[in-house]
C-alpha cells in the first residue's frame, strides 16, 4: 500500500515536471519571438531617424562614435576628480 502511495506521488510530480516544462518551452518561443519582434522595431526605428534626418548610415556611425567618446572622456573626467 505504502508503495503505490509512493508511486502515484513520484508519478504525479513527474506529471507537473512535464507540464512546467512545456509552459517554459511555450514561454522561451514566445521569449525568441519577442525579441526579434523588438530587433524589427528598433531597426525600423533607426531607419526611420536616417530618413527624417536624411543621414547616411556611415555619418550616423560617426556621429554615434564621436558622442561616444566625448560621453567616455566625460565619465573619465568625473572620476577622476571624484578619485581627488
């Protein structure tokens, strides 16, 4: 009697194990999906900001790089005389 108390719990888990499983699985595609969803947006955002500006993708990249570095010497900077 003990044993098939014990059988019937172990299958039972085993059943909640299989049904959690699938709701993760169902929420990783689902995960995935969004994300690429996300990449579509913000490309079609960036393209977006290209046309209204009428940028070209390589002045874009120079622009980002050089707001970049000056945001990093900044940063630099601040640390520097926090360190003093």
């Amino acid at each position: 009697m003990a044993k098939k108390t014990v059988e019937e719990r172990i299958s039972k888990k085993k059943t909640e194990i299989e049904q959690l499983q699938k709701r993760i699985d169902a929420d990783n595609q689902k995960l995935k999906k969004l994300k690429g969803e996300l990449e579509v947006l913000e490309t079609s955002q960036v393209m977006t900001i290209l046309e209204d500006f009428k940028m070209s993708p390589d002045e874009l990249r120079s622009l980002l790089r050089t707001q970049s570095y000056s945001a990093l010497k900044n940063a630099n900077t601040q640390v520097q005389s926090s360190q003093q």
